[in-house]
C-alpha cells in the first residue's frame, strides 16, 4: 500500500533502498533506474528521490513499494479523500489534473509507437474532466454479523471493504445518502440477504438498486421505501436469479417500492439531445460530461450521412447508437447482456426510432452467419470492455468496411486489437483522448482508422 505524509522520514533499512525517478508510466506510476534495474513505484512523481522497498523484481524491471519522500517534487498535490490510503481506488489524487492527463496521453503514445512502429500524430483532442464530483454511480459492497455492519468500497487487491461515510469523486447528491443509507441498513430484521448495494444519478433523479439473495421481509421493503421517500430516492429491489433463468423480455425481478419518485417512473440521462432511459444496475458511463464529449467525437469521427449503415458493436443500452440513428439510414447495434438489449429496444419504441435495431450476441462467438453480420455496412464503431474485440478483427478485415472507430478502455487490448487491422491495409487517420475516470489508472480512447484506397 503506498504510504504518504509521514510525520517523520523512516530509517533506511537494509530492505530499503533510494531511486530518483525520471518518468511516469501509462498507469501513473514514477519510473527510475538504480543498478541497470527499472524500478516502477506507485505514488512517485518525476523529480522525487524515493526510499522504496523491493515487492517483486524479474530480471531488469521491478515493483517497489513507496516508503518516505526524500525529495518532494513541487507538482506533487495533497490529496482529498481522507480514505486514499486505504481504498486504493483513486490512486492518482497526488497528481495535479494535467500532469494525471499528460501521464495517460503520453503512455497511449509511447505503446503505440512502440507496437505499430509507426509515428502516430498528436491526438486530436485531449479532454479532462474535474478530478472530483464528476461520478454519477457507485457499489457499495456489505458485510457484518450481529454486532456491526461494514458498508463501503472492497480494497484494492483483497475482499476487506473499507468503511466510508463520503466519497469525493461522486456527485454531491450521492455522497451525502451513504450515511443514511448505512443507518437504513442497521434498521433491518436481516441484512444478510443484502449481496451489495447501487446509487445511481440520472438527469431526473436519484435511485438506489438493493440487490438481495432472496425476498426481503415486508418490514424491511418498508424500512427502504421509507428511505427513498425521506431522501427522494426511488428505490429498486432485484433478486439474484440463476444464470441464464431470465428471458431477453423478462428482466430479473425487479421491485420498483417508489417509483412516483421519477417523473415519468424511469431514469434517463440526455444523450446529444436524446433522452437515454435505463434501469438502476445497467451500464452507463460514470462521468456524464466525459460522455457527452465523447459521443460528439465518435460522431464527428464517424461523419455519419443519411446513406450510411453502422454497425455499433457492443453498443449497450443504445449509448452511441440511439444519438446517431438520427443521422444514418440504419444502424444495427450488438451487445452480449440481455438486460442491455432489452433496454436499448424500449429506448428506441419509446423514442420513436425505428432504424435503430438491437441484436442480442456474444462477439466472442462465431458470428459470421447470422444475418446481422451478412448486412451491409459501410462504417463500424467498437466500444467492447477491458478484454477488448479480438474476434471481430478479422471479420472486419474480410468485411473490408471503409471507415473503423474504436472505443477503448483499455490500451493494451486495444493495440492488440488493431493492429491486425494495420497489417491488413487500414491507416491510422486520429486519435483522442478523454479522461473518463479521473484519479484513476485508467483512461478512455477514441481512434480513428480508414481503408486504404
């Protein structure tokens, strides 16, 4: 765990050892050299010599853990969240925004370089977000026996949660129901039959989403209602099913207690001027500016015209889809989690879109047959999860569709899956980035790739 703020420097141990860090890596962590070793040591910044301790090393590289600060650089920020050494999820709070920005940017590059030997072109666009407030959902893990309950955030690395009362990163609106939330909890016959809990913000609300391992006792149905009620919070209960017991149009059970809390009984969030509806516990971007910015950048990449036909695959509940199907004569969004089809098709009878059509596949198949993948499409946009689309490349490359944007959250698998595309006569055209989840490793990428002629 990385340790910072020390009232008093700790003695040099024989385990310890000084390195002057020169560089910072992808993920925010200060690179220096000692004894022809690459050292990468967490909560180091460039300009700093460290004490650190070896955790674990294989041949030139290694992992150290960060001890005492003996010289502090002046970027260096102090962080806000009086919980950052125990959660470890926010790992980058001692960076200021742009050096957190510059960090990810020039990491994206340096990996490109470095896999495609090509010289890729600045990005162009490079977008930040405000590092605390932007987060717009959370789960909160929780855990106890008779005496206590422990409600809050699983630490980083092992399963022990860490006790919150506020969060900065979240939306104010958010932070300020863990409190009540925790007390709603010690007012239960049985929380044992919690698994974990979602608080999630829309443009028209607040809901929370209690996910249970059976049926709640009425009197703690009505210990929640009560909560959403004083709070202004609908609130949503939904039974853990068996994997594969639910049908595309029979979602798990799921209880709305007060749904008059919503106008219109439905979360939403607007998407480039389209209402987005979507359920408690389904995916959505967490930082909503973020999005709206990227959106507007797969567009813009994409140049969509009234002749097009996309193909949007991993699309969700319709988050790029639904704001382009406006655009383009049709687009075929694909996604892999029912609940996610379900609700794209709703949002597109309830928006009264009618070129927007959802399949239910798993890209990770072979889906070369089936008529979705046989149509005609002139543009594809990709937005898969961290394990990234390595089974639609090729289909891409036979495809030979013109204009690819890929979406990535990850990288490393998104260099691994483009570059079958490089090999196969596609031209690396832009790229952008925008920085989705502030504080963290991670960061949010838009790449734009063409057909050669």
């Amino acid at each position: 765990m990385v340790k910072f703020y020390k009232p008093e420097a700790k003695k040099v141990s024989p385990k310890h050892f000084s390195v002057v860090i020169s560089d910072v890596d992808i993920k925010g962590k200060g690179i220096g050299k000692k004894d022809g070793v690459t050292w990468f040591v967490s909560g180091a910044l460039p300009g700093e010599e460290v004490v650190v301790r070896e955790i674990s090393r294989k041949g030139s590289t290694g992992e150290a853990e960060l001890i005492s600060i003996l010289t502090r650089s002046s970027d260096r920020q102090q962080p806000v969240c009086r919980y950052y050494e125990k959660c470890g999820g926010c790992s980058l709070q001692h960076m200021s925004a742009s050096q957190e920005l510059s960090c990810k940017v020039n990491g994206i590059k340096r990996l490109m370089n470095k896999v495609f030997r090509l010289d890729i072109p600045e990005p162009d666009k490079i977008e930040g977000s405000a590092k605390y407030g932007y987060r717009r959902s959370l789960r909160l893990s929780v855990q106890g026996d008779r005496r206590e309950i422990h409600m809050g955030f699983r630490q980083e690395k092992n399963s022990r949660i860490v006790e919150i009362d506020e969060c900065p990163v979240l939306k104010e609106g958010l932070s300020r129901l863990i409190t009540p939330l925790r007390e709603t909890l010690a007012r239960l016959s049985n929380f044992k039959l919690i698994g974990h809990l979602e608080l999630v913000s829309g443009d028209n609300g607040t809901a929370l989403l209690v996910r249970t391992i059976n049926l709640l006792p009425a009197g703690d149905e009505e210990i929640f209602r009560d909560f959403g009620n004083r709070e202004h919070v609908a609130v949503y209960l939904q039974i853990r099913h068996e994997k594969g017991r639910e049908e595309l149009f029979q979602r798990e059970e799921l209880k709305a207690l007060n749904p008059e809390i919503l106008e219109g009984g439905r979360l939403w969030y607007n998407d480039a001027g389209v209402k987005v509806f979507f359920t408690p516990g389904d995916f959505i971007q967490i930082n909503a500016e973020m999005n709206a910015r990227m959106v507007a950048a797969v567009t813009d990449y994409l140049e969509p015209t009234l002749d097009d036909e996309i193909w949007d695959l991993f699309s969700g509940a319709g988050n790029f889809a639904l704001a382009l199907a406006g655009k383009v004569k049709h687009v075929y969004g694909v996604e892999v989690v029912r609940n996610m089809v379900y609700e794209a098709r709703l949002n597109a009878e309830t928006l009264g879109i009618s070129n927007a059509e959802f399949i239910l596949q798993d890209l990770s198949d072979d889906f070369a047959k089936t008529v979705w993948a046989k149509s005609q499409v002139n543009k594809v946009l990709l937005d898969p999860g961290r394990q990234g689309a390595d089974r639609v490349m090729q289909h891409l490359i036979r495809k030979n569709v013109p204009r690819v944007v890929y979406v990535s959250c990850n990288p490393l698998t998104m260099i691994r899956d483009l570059k079958p595309l490089l090999d196969n006569g596609y031209i690396f055209e832009k790229w952008s980035a925008f920085n989705m989840f502030p504080n963290t490793e991670h960061v949010e990428t838009v790449v734009l790739l063409s057909r050669a002629k």
